[in-house]
C-alpha cells in the first residue's frame, strides 16, 4: 500500500500516460511499469563528495514517479547505429509532449539546455555502456511526476535522473541491463554512477555522486536508515538513527524558498577552488594529497602562507567537514543528539564563514531553528544559495518548531517556508507493473 502523497503521483503519471502518450506506436504494449526515486536531505557532509570525502544524507518521501512502457529490439545484422526513440512528458508541463532521439554517436550539449537532458542524459548511458553499438532500438513511452519542489536543494534533479534509469533497466530487463558491468557490481551503485555522469556530462552541472547515490541505495528493507558514503571508493554502509523511547527526536526541513542554480555560477567556482587548494597542499606535502579527502585541517594549517585566504577557507571547511561527518555517524548510532546537534551547527558555520553557500535568508531560518526549545542543531543543506534548511529537535518541540519557523519566517522574510518532518524513506524501486 502506497502512502496518499505516492499514490498521488502515481495518479498523475498514469492519466497522463493515458491522456498524452498512449497512441498508435506505444499500443501494443502489454504492460506499464510504474517506478519510483526519491529526493534527499543532506543531514551532513556538504560540498565534500566532489573530493571524495564522505557524506550522511537520507532519503525523503518526496519522490519522482515514472509511468511508461516501451521495448528492446536488437537486429544483430542491421548495420544502423544503436538508438533510442523517447517519448515523454512532465506533470509540470503535461500538454508538451517531448520527443528525443539519441544514438550511441550522439554528443553531450555544449551549453545548459533544457529539462529534458536530464532524462536523454540517463538514457545515454544505457544506451552506450549496456547495448551494441548497432542494430539495436530502444523505445520508451513515459509520464514523469514528482513532488520534490525544484531547484530546492532536496535534489529533483536525482530523483528524476533515477526514476528514470530505474525505468530503463525494466526495458533492458536483467539480460541487458548492467550488461557491461563486472559480474557482482551493485545496481544501486552503478545506476549512481551512470545518472551523476549524465548531470555532468549533459546538464553541465559538476556535482558529486551525493544525491544520484542516496537516491539510488538508500535501504528499502531497513527503516529508519541513513546512507554514510565514502565517495572516494563509492562504498556506503547502511545507519541506523538509534531513537530512545523516553527521548525520541524529529528531522524538520524548512525552504528558505530562495531557489538556486547548481549550474550557475558558484558551484563550479567550488569545484576549482577544491582544485585549486589540491595544488597547493601537494606541493607543500607531497603525493599523499590527491584530493582534500587527504588533508587533515593540520595540513591546511600548514599551507596558510601559500594559499589565498579564500582558497584557504574553502580547504578548512571540507577538511573540517568531513572530519564532522565521522563525528556525526557514531554519535547518531549512539543516540548522542547533543553532539550530533553540535556538529550540525558547526557545519553551518563553515558554510557561512568559509564555504560562503549559504545566503541571508537561509541563514535567518537556520538562526530561528536553531534558537528554539528543544532544538540540537540546524544547519543549510544541500548545494546551497538558497534552499531548505535540516534541524535536529527533540520529538516534542516538532510541531511548535514548525509553528514558529512558519510564523516568524512570513513576518522577517515575508515567504512561506512550508516545514515538514521527514523520517528516511526508501531508495529507487519498481512499485507495480500495470498490465492492460
Ligand atoms: P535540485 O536538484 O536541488 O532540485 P537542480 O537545479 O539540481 O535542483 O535540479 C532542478 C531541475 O531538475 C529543474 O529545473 C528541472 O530542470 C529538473 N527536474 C526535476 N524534476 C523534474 C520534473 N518532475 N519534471 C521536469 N523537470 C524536472
Ligand atoms: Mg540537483
């Protein structure tokens, strides 16, 4: 049984299938898959995986939702290139149906294009890696709905990037799908790796493995469960938030509703000042620096002189960061909300002072949080420049925590900043096949 908001979505999806996209070509489909991903918050580790240090995010209810049938023909004598013929269309704009063709020789966009590289981009990969590269035709009929608000810093653009290579491989079935990979490669796994090359490689945007990763692996045995990934060997163990009883505590998300651009503009400067700070700690302490995973904040220290201070404030707050995941990880096994609290509040700081990613607005929500009764931290999440912000707050201080961010967000900023508790919710999935 499917949660209202799910089904909801599932709904959707389906009528819009029905309505726009079942015609002539898709008719002879016996059946429809219906496959979900969900987005994510970060509970800490930010701006670290694209130096392959470590982050703790979980996933959230809010999910995309893909509807759709389609077919795998291969004709091994056919001397035409391998393709895929997608057919499809959002609920956010319904009435536009999307037709794209790619083949195995088709490139990446130069520029930042539309929406729909989202999706041609996550096809692509199957598309090269799993299938000849002649004879072979992929077609796909799909509607897309999703309710993870957009450019929010809860991750709409993984979500959608799963939802969507999860629905490929129910084409490419398990003789096709991952075909290319080593025997006993994870799924969850390779599928993060293939929809975070398509968000750099087609949608121009450089992010790190994070959300296509959480997304993609979070458990959907284990309830209850945060992801820790090492985004350096791309492994990731499973951890329980261990609640006590007599002190149970709650997850709330509020939107600064300040929407940001990951493409645009400051996230790649990140990404080169990382790059940048690299350089400059190798020279001082050798090979044993490949990324800011490898430095300790000793390290840093050390190269003050030689780095500019923004340079030098970007490597503190990774090495630091990384440094608060480890901290953060035992003490949430252990139940330690002060100390997980704290460290929430330290990363905040860092991406205040050093990281410079959050922004005036998110910065009142994440002061108002973390001034309440009851709360253990509060701190941005996500990419940043706007977004929503995570708060750690003992189960009964929830519902008034909400109340307040509500009430004094409208009256400092004058926008609605829509709270909601969140529990870890399960990764990527196939929930139903509909037969017609
Ligand atoms: P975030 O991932 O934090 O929400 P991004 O800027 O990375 O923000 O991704 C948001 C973009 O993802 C949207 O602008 C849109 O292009 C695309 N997107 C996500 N979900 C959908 C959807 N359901 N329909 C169409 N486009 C979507
Ligand atoms: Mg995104």
């Amino acid at each position: 049984s499917l949660s209202p908001s799910m089904q909801g979505l599932v709904d959707t999806s389906k009528k819009i299938y029905h309505d726009k996209l079942h015609d002539v070509k898709s008719k002879d489909a016996k059946q429809a898959w219906v496959v979900t991903a969900p987005g994510r918050v970060n509970l800490i580790g930010e701006h670290t995986d694209y130096t392959q240090g470590f982050v703790f995010p979980l996933a959230i209810e809010y999910s995309t939702v893909v509807y759709g049938t389609g077919s795998l023909v291969i004709n091994k004598n056919a001397e035409e290139v391998s393709k895929a013929n997608l057919k499809f269309a959002s609920a956010t704009n319904p009435d536009k149906v999307e037709q794209v063709s790619i083949d195995v020789n088709t490139q990446p966009p130069k520029e930042a294009g539309s929406w729909t590289w989202y999706v041609a981009g996550t096809v692509a990969q199957y598309l090269m890696k799993d299938l000849p590269k002649q004879g072979a035709v992929l077609d796909a009929t799909f509607a897309i709905a999703g309710n993870v608000p957009l450019g929010s810093g809860l991750s709409s653009s993984a979500s959608l990037e799963v939802a969507v290579a999860q629905f490929i491989e129910c084409i490419l079935g398990p003789e096709h799908a991952f075909s290319s990979e080593p025997p006993g490669a994870l799924p969850a796994k390779i599928r993060a790796i293939r929809c975070q090359k398509a968000e750099n490689e087609w949608c121009q945007s450089p992010c790190g493995i994070m959300d296509q990763y959480c997304s993609s692996a979070a458990s959907s045995t284990q309830k209850g469960t945060l992801l820790c990934i090492d985004c350096r060997t791309n492994d990731f163990e499973v951890v329980q938030m261990k609640q006590d009883p007599d002190n149970p505590v709650a997850l709330i998300v509020a939107n600064s509703a300040v929407t940001h651009s990951i493409g645009g503009g400051e996230y790649p400067i990140r990404v080169q000042q990382c790059k940048e700070a690299t350089q400059i700690l190798q020279k001082v302490h050798g090979d044993r620096i490949q990324t800011l995973r490898d430095a300790t904040v000793e390290d840093v220290l050390k190269c003050q002189k030689q780095m500019d201070d923004v340079i030098y404030r970007r490597a503190r707050h990774v090495v630091t960061e990384n440094a608060r995941v480890i901290a953060t990880k035992t003490a949430l096994e252990e139940g330690d909300w002060k100390i997980v609290g704290q460290q929430m509040n330290l990363s905040h700081l860092s991406m205040q002072k050093d990281y410079e990613t959050s922004c005036e607005e998110v910065d009142i929500l994440v002061d108002l949080a973390q001034k309440y009764k009851g709360v253990y931290g509060s701190r941005l999440t996500g990419g940043g420049f706007g977004g929503c912000c995570v708060t750690l707050v003992a189960k009964e201080n929830a519902k008034g925590l909400m109340e307040h961010l509500q009430k004094e967000y409208q009256a400092k900023v004058g926008k609605d900043c829509t709270p909601f508790e969140t529990t870890p919710a399960p990764g990527a999935r196939v929930l139903a096949i509909d037969t017609f």
